[in-house]
C-alpha cells in the first residue's frame, strides 16, 4: 500500500478589489470579488514541505491589485489576463481558474453610486497550456411568478400528500452559468442578452414545473445566443404556501401566503446543443 | 431582597407573508417580513406560568395573515392597524410594537416579478391606550463615492499612524429611519422623497468626515419634509484602502482599493427639529 | 425652526484580535473582537466636518492592538482598561462604550487549539467622567428541552388555532447579560458560576411558558450571585413542530419533529432586585 | 442544431428532522438537516411539463419524517436507507444522493442538551442499481496553530512582498469528507477515530506548509484506518498578520496579530491510497 496524492488545487479567495477610473468627470467603478485556484507540480509542498515551485497565495493577491491598475474592462477578459500569467509565467502552473463575481453600481450622480442589488454577474476562466475557457454567469437573480405556474400529475405513493395545483406561485433564486464556444465574444452584449432572454422566458412560459421552466430558460438562451454552447442552472424551490384561513371563516383565494425558508426543492439541470465543442475543462 | 421583573415584552418574529392582489389583468404583489412585540401585564407567566393574559404569539402569525387577506396598502398602515389590534383587543397588552420589513419587486411581466435588490423599506409602529407613533425607514442602501471625500485635521495622539486624505472613497451601507410627527401622512409620497433626498445628499454634499455627511443627510431630510420630526442613522465605514503598488514599480493615483471587512467604522447620529414632538414611545 | 444634533456615537467596530501568551512551554491564546463606540463633543464634525475633536476609529483600532501587547486578561479588565484610556486621555470623549466577544478555543496540544464553539463570552464596559459599568454576558448558548415542557391557558380569540400541549420541546439560543453592581469582582468565576446556573435552571425547571423558564433563570442567578444585580435575556424560540404522520398510518408520540426556521417567538426579559444600583450608563 | 437536456438532478433540501428517543429516563436526540438529489427518467418534465415520472420533493421531505419514525441511528445508515429506498421504488429514479448534517448536543440532564458547538458530523450517500456509496466527513472544525508553522522557501516573481517566515499562526476551517471502501463499517467508531486522527496530526506535525498540514491529516486517517479509501479536504487559510507595533514604540515578538477575513488560502486536495476501489459515483 501507498499513500498517494489525488487531484489537489489551491489558491487566493475572495480578493476584493474596486478600480476607479477617473478618466473624465465622470468616475467609473467596476467592484469584483476574484477567486484564483492553481493545479500543477505541486507534489513537493504536500509530502515534504518544499515550497520551491509554490506561488504563494499572497502574491496572487498583489498580482490582482497590479493587474486592475491596468484596467478592468469586462470580466471575462480580465479573468482571462490574470489566468493566462498564471499558466504562462509559471512552469510548475499547470491549470489557473479565475472565478469573478462582479457587483454592480448605479450612478447617482458623477462619482456617487448606489448598489444596484444582490445579483452578481459571474466568469469563470480556466486555462491551461492547451487552452483557455470562459463561463460566464448571473447568481442572485431573485424571481417570483403569481400567476402561469401549475403542478400536477406527479407520482404518488404512500408518502404522498401534496395537493396538486394548477395556480402556484413560482419563486427561486436563479443561479446561470453559460459556457463560451469560443473567446471571440462582445462579452458585455451577451451578457446583457442572456440576462435578459433567462427573465423573459421565466416570466412568459407557462409552467407545468420548475424544472419545465428551467429548461425553457436555458432553450431560450441557446437558440438565440449562437456564442452559448451549455448552459447550466440551478434553482431552489422557494416555496410559497396559501395560508388556510377557514379557522377564521375567511377564503383565501390564492392571496395570502406563508413564505417558507426550508426546506425548498432544489433543481439543477443543463442544457446544451448537439453541435458544440466538448466542454474540456471549462467546469 | 426580592427577586423583581423588570422590563419585558414578547411576540412572534419574522412572520413571512407575500400577498398577491389578482384584481385586473396584472398582479400586484407585496413581500413582508412582520415581527411583532407586545408589552403589559405579563408577570404571572412569568413568576407562576399562568398563561391566562398570555397572547401566544402563534395567535399573533395567524393574526398577520388574517389582516393581509383585507389587502396590505402601505405597511405604515398596515402596522398600524395590527398594533391597535392587539392594544385595543387585549386588556392584558398595553403596549404593541409592530415592525415591518418590505422587499420591493420590479415588474417583468403582468404576472412575473424581479427582485429589486438588498434595500428594504422600513416602518415600526408603536400603539398604546395613549398614542400611535410611526417611524419608516430604509435599510441596506450601500453607496459609494469614488470623489468629494475628504478625511484630515483629526485629533493625533501616540496611536495615531491613519495618513491624512484629501481623496477617498467613502462607502457605507445606510440604514436611515424617520420619526413622522404624525399619522396623516402619505407614506408612500414621504417614503419615496426621503430616499431620494438622502441618496442626493450623500452624493452632492462635499464630505470632511463621515458624521458630516451622515448629519447632512438628515438636514435634507428635515428641511424638505415637514411631517417628519426626527432621523437616525446608522452608517458603517466600508473602508476602502488604496493599494501600495509601489513594490511593483507601480503608481496607485487612487485607482485600485482594498475593500475590507472588518473592523469598519460605525458612524450613528440623530438629527431633528427644536419644535417637534417629544418621542414617547416610538423608538 | 432650528435643526438639531441629538444622540450620536461612533467609533471602530469588530477589531478582531488574537493575542499569544508563549511565555512557558504551552502557549494561551485570546481571540477577541472588540467594538468601541464614543460620545461626547462631536457637534463640529457633524455641522461643519471639523475633525479636531475627533478620535479617528483608526486610532482606536492601534490602541486595541497596542493594549493586547501588555495582554488581554479577563475581558471585562481589558474592556475597562480601553474604555477608561479614551476618558482620559481625550477631553471631547465623555463616554466610551467597549464590547467585547470573545471566542473561547479548547486546548489539543501545547501550542494547537479547537474552536469549542459557537457560544461567544461577552462583556460590555462603559465609563464616563462619573464612573465604569461592567455588563458580562454570554451568547449563542443553544439549549433544547425534549422533556418537561408545556404551554396550555392561555389566551384565545378567533386567529387561535393553536392547540395546548403538556409536551412539548423547548429550544432557544440563549442571549444574557448581566450588569454587575461593581467592579471589583473575579470576572472568570462569576461567568463561569452564571453560565452553569443558567443552563441548570433551564434543564431543572419544568417550564409552563418560556416566559417561566426564562424568569426562572434570571432568577437562579440573581440568588446565587450577590455581585449580579440585574439579568436581561433575549430567547428566541426556535419552534419544533411534531410531524403529522397519519397521513401514513402512523402515529408520532412526540417523537418526530420539524424544526422551523421562521417565524419564530422572541421572549425578551429583565429580572432584578430591589436593592440593586441604579443601572446609569450600563446598557 | 438540437437543443438537448445533459445531467440534471432534484430534490428536496436542507428537511431539518429532530428525532427525540424517550425509550428510557434519558432522552436521546439525534438533530439532521437532509438534502435528497434524484438523477434518472426526468427529461418528460423538462421538455414537456409531463410530470408523471417525478417523485415531488414534498414527497422526499414526508419520507425522511416517515422514517425517521423507525429511528435514526447513525447518520450513514440512515442516508443509506433513504437512498435505497428512492432507487428501489421508482424506476424513474437511476441515482439517488442523501447527504445528511448532523448537528451534535451535549447531553446537561436526562432530557436537556446544548449545542456542542458549530462542527457538523456529515455523510453523503449514493446509491444506484449498481451500487452504495458512503462517504463520511466532518465540517467546520475550526483549529489554530500558534506554533510549528513556517512558511518560507517560495517561488518569488516581481508580485511578491510576503516575507519568509519561521513562526507563523496557523488557522483554519477543516472540512474533510472520506469515501469508505465499502458499507460493512462501523460508523461512529470509524468517525470518532478519523476525527482524532485528523487532530493529532494538526496539532502535531510540524507545518512547512498548509498542504504539508493537509496532507499529513490525510496520511494519517489511511495509515491507520483501512476501511477509509480516499479523504478530501479543503481548508480555507485564515490568516493572522502580526500588528506591526513599531510606530509606538513597541515590539511585537508574535504576540498580537490581527485575524482578517478576506481574502483568504484556500487550499483543497485529496489523498488516497494506490489499492482502493475506485470512488464509482461517490462524490
């Protein structure tokens, strides 16, 4: 028998950085949260403490900071900046992922911002010698339907007692991540149309369940969006109970509910197109 | 010596109701977080576990879910019209405190719904035999300014290493909450032009410190909106810390910050009028 | 109409501290996070951003670190030593409040420790001109009852649906804070014989309301603890829900429960006695 | 072009079951928190909204109160019959996961309990027609090291300002999960014995590095426990930066340090050992 090390990253999380641009009156703030995570020839520091072909996490943080001097731009290419120097300045880096999560600012006024809320735009950023892969996605994104949600029709047995609905309510919190065919992409415009295509088919398809509706969203941006090759959401089931409130002599016509925190159904899925490249080691 | 009860008051926390009015062709919706407190004649419970005076506060969640089937309307009334229930219902309760958090939801569609983010507006409500008092507010409004911040001529003493700035980012998350004179007013009208006085004040005011900004916030308030008497604020200090990029032969011309955690600054001030009522017992 | 500054603090929040004692062969570790808050003559900063009078929170945050270095001690000492530093040395601060949390690490090794838990030892010093208020207390002890718990009698009206029960589980997480009537106490026994007294109180009294057990445990101590002079507790209570289990042909004998996140009750009480200091500034 | 549904899986989450013994004097309780994710026949509900293969996830939830009914026993167990039983009943169903997070209480009476602290006892088990799967863990062991670490030796690049260091603090947050060899275990020995196992070895080997300290953790759980395949971990570097006391006057020999939240290492790895059976569908 040995004892043999397995599959084994590490990295810098959660380095917070806000760049400032201020250019012309009008300052410009791009606020991310950068998470690096390296795979290599890392053997050594495991099994005798030999740090020699060890970056040290602190330095993935300062080369954060270096590198938004430079600007930010979109994330998906400053993602791709700080991956690629990893794999390329470092012979014992064999794998760099750049995972960023983006909070976005509203202006108020030339250089004052109010938070625009709790979605995150996301990329995620994995290169190695052979290749560079980009993620994009949107976490946070709180949606709620009270009306063109049914469920119905599911498998019974003997520990079954949920009524079945044809007017629910429909709340999750949407987290998407979509895979890149390639990198030659207007990050910022499909962004923006992915986000906009996930809402209008939550919003539009009537849904038989959540996972119907999933699976509309994630359509919606595949056929519309040709630079899309997956897409990967997952979706907690906030449930919403209707209150029964005949023990007061009331009706409750579907208006009152109790909004319950746990448990919620969670719902994961992907959906992708016959005819796009292998997803190699974008996930 | 005799063991005595002093203050004390209890109630049901966080009752989640969301209510859906399906009067026209599009749904409106309203998401709140209800917590109620009732104060009066509860020693027995206390002392013997007679719970004959005792409200329980299951009763109290029923209660909240029963009056939102009459429709929710601004949740100043709404809690209004909870905490006289309990006062004028109960000989036992003297004193009932309701507080109110709502999530705002954007429109998607007639039926679908986006949530707007990490704001939440505010109302605590106070009813005894003697009075009602009202007081709104706003919580997890984060803004930033990127200019306009200034921080020097503090006291030094042999603790003292901060470097004097006349160019900082200054960001907090604002939690702002207003005591209205009184009852008769349009609560949905005042909400809406206090936040818009406060955001505007945070971004036009010149700041020397963060107390000035805090105090001219509230100045706006009160000098724009007569029915309110008095504002408190609390407002933590987001320190954001230019990055020394020197090491890496950089200049840093406040472009890249270090967004820290903790510690932060905790800023809190009231700011109110020498002509308005006292505040009995809305706080 | 004149604009006014009323109540108003600030100061450096969550400063967390760890401090190594390697004098002998086995090292003692402290693991603070200490908030301070100041009032006093601060008009200046708040109508004119005059910071002269002011103690920047960063100055603070070095005198935390630089009082550690002589070493922490029991934290009710070390709160006092701060809070006393800022009277004294600054003729603007009229009031220093220092809280402290403490996090408590059981021993593994001579210099190797694990985090014992999520239960924080606080303690809350104020001093003024006029005097110093020590507040020790205790948080996030959560205690559960699966036995000799009732709740019946209480009131009803027509939102009651409750039913009475002779047993029930009782489940809390425990906030309480006791204000000593001086300062010249063995801080490390005194905590240790409340905590032990709360938690028996709360195994041995059988409990008709959470109200009775709740008195019951502020009153435990104030009898046993001459030096104690008043207990404040918050007790949420965290509902357990026996589950239904008809439904597939079962019965459940008090044996399965759900235990529900929200909304839950919240018992908020002070018990004292009547030949104890005025409380002043201690709260 | 196809659009076409890749992996996907639901379930119900985070279902917090109590289960109270009342079979003698003393009670016993166990406190889970389940989450259930099925894989199988689901692409009908996707594409169409045909739910007639779905198992509802209110069914999952009732299932676990069902048979938590029969008695929990340990942890492994019980997500093993959960499992199987999802596997075995429908044949919709081609993989069921069960993870399960036990929250441990320490017994202060005959039937009262505090919470023992923040760590959580986990197992995740994955059955399908082929095969179970076990794999245990711990989370949220929270250890610190104030001596026997060094970090030194590193690669250096013009990012790099850490300095080398022979004495440093060393905390983290361990969360380790093992895959088992097989289910023929006994559980609670197994896991009592990996616990103190992966504490000795933190406290004990002296530490070049956090994946020297990692992979140490993780030899020493296979050296000496056959039953156990392959470990995981992953430990967030909570680093602890000595105060620089200089600026008064002052020395700081690692004494003072300040705790910072992020960023933070992380550092994630696997150990194994070169005669396992492969992990199959464990993780």
């Amino acid at each position: 028998m040995t004892i043999v090390l397995g599959d084994n990253q590490y990295g810098k999380a959660e380095t917070h950085v806000v760049r400032v641009s201020r250019a012309g009156s009008r300052h410009e703030v791009k606020d991310l949260n950068v998470s690096i995570a390296l795979a290599g020839d890392f053997a050594d520091t495991h099994t005798s403490g030999d740090n020699s072909k060890v970056v040290p996490t602190d330095t993935q943080k300062n080369t954060v900071f270096a590198f938004a001097r430079d600007g930010i731009g979109e994330i998906e290419d400053f993602a791709m900046r700080l991956a690629r120097h990893f794999v390329n300045e470092f012979a014992s880096v064999y794998r760099a992922r750049v995972h960023v999560e983006e909070q976005p600012w509203h202006r108020i006024h030339d250089h004052a911002f109010v938070q625009a809320g709790a979605e995150k735009r996301l990329a995620t950023v994995t290169a190695t010698d052979d290749g560079t892969w980009v993620v994009a996605g949107i976490g946070g994104m709180v949606v709620m339907k009270s009306g063109g949600s049914e469920f119905h029709g599911y498998l019974k047995d003997r520990f079954t007692t949920l009524p079945e609905t044809t007017d629910r309510i429909l709340a999750t919190s949407v987290l998407a991540r979509w895979r890149y065919a390639g990198t030659d992409v207007d990050w910022k415009v499909s962004f923006d149309e992915v986000r906009r295509l996930l809402l209008e088919a939550f919003a539009s398809k009537h849904s038989l369940s959540l996972q119907q509706t999933l699976y509309a969203m994630g359509e919606a941006v595949l056929l519309a969006r040709s630079e899309v090759a997956e897409v990967r959401m997952a979706m907690p089931n906030r449930h919403h109970f209707a209150v029964d409130l005949t023990p007061f002599g009331m009706a409750n016509e579907n208006e009152v509910f109790y909004a319950s925190d746990r448990p919620y159904g969670l719902i994961e899925g992907t959906i992708t197109r016959d005819d796009v490249p292998e997803p190699g080691m974008a996930w």
